[in-house]
C-alpha cells in the first residue's frame, strides 16, 4: 500500500499535475466524467506518491529559483 506519511498524502483533492487523479483522505482517487475510482493497486499508488513527491520537489526548486532570481535583481544597481 502506499505511505501515507509521505509529502504526497497529505495533499488532498487536487488534481496531480492536471492528470485524472486525486488524493482524498490518504487514499488515490482516479477522475473519470462519469464519476470516481479509488486506486487499490499498491504499485500504481506507490508510483503515485513518488511522481507527487517529485512534482513537490520540482515546484520548490522552482519557486526558490525564482526568489533567488528577483533578489539578484533588486540588489542590481
């Protein structure tokens, strides 16, 4: 089963990286227009979390990346 005391499952019911799938109470959730799915499968949900983990990671980079790029430019003359 997946960990649930990663980074990943404590984020809920956002969309993972605009894909069809949400994290709901600790659990995985496949999006369909007809409704909802949860997602059993230990392998599927443990690379689940990963990607979430991964996209976190990346989005700090990113956000740090961009703070230390705005702070080099106010301190230009």
């Amino acid at each position: 089963m997946s960990d649930t005391n990663s980074s990943a499952a404590r984020h809920s019911s956002a969309p993972l990286a605009g894909a069809p799938v949400v994290r709901r109470g600790g659990q995985w959730w496949l999006i369909t227009g007809d409704g909802s799915v949860l997602a059993t499968d230990p392998t599927f949900t443990g690379e689940l979390d990963r990607f979430a983990a991964a996209k976190a990671a990346a989005d700090r980079a990113v956000a740090q990346l961009r703070a230390d790029r705005g702070n080099r430019h106010r301190r230009s003359p």
